[in-house]
C-alpha cells in the first residue's frame, strides 16, 4: 500500500497522513527487533524525519511501508 503524497485532499499536510498510517506499522517492525521500547521509539522519529526531509526535496512521490 502506498500513500500519493500529491494526493491528500482531506490531511492539511501530505505528512501528517502518512504518518497516521505508517507510525503503527514502523513502530511495530522495529520494536520487538530492538528489544527497547526508548530505541524503537527514536528509530521511528529517526525514520519519519528521514521520510520528511526526502518528500521535501521531491526525492519521492509515494510512500510505502513495504
């Protein structure tokens, strides 16, 4: 599943909607492979800046979690 970050009429901002959706499925892949629930949570902060910094360069237009 991919989320057009062109195509978002009913978020404000393209990120925060694909945040809503990718945050459980990025939390839930690196929690039980860290073991820590403080390193799962600043590798998904780690992974959502990343994700923003590249839509911001038009580096990307769709976004997936696979």
């Amino acid at each position: 599943m991919g989320i057009d970050i062109q195509e978002q009429p009913s978020s404000p901002d393209p990120v925060v909607a694909i945040y809503r959706v990718a945050l459980p499925q990025v939390y839930g892949y690196l929690l039980p492979r860290c073991g820590s629930v403080a390193l799962a949570e600043d590798l998904t902060a780690e992974t959502f800046m990343a994700a923003v910094a590249a839509v911001k360069r038009r580096q990307v237009r769709e976004v997936t979690v696979a």
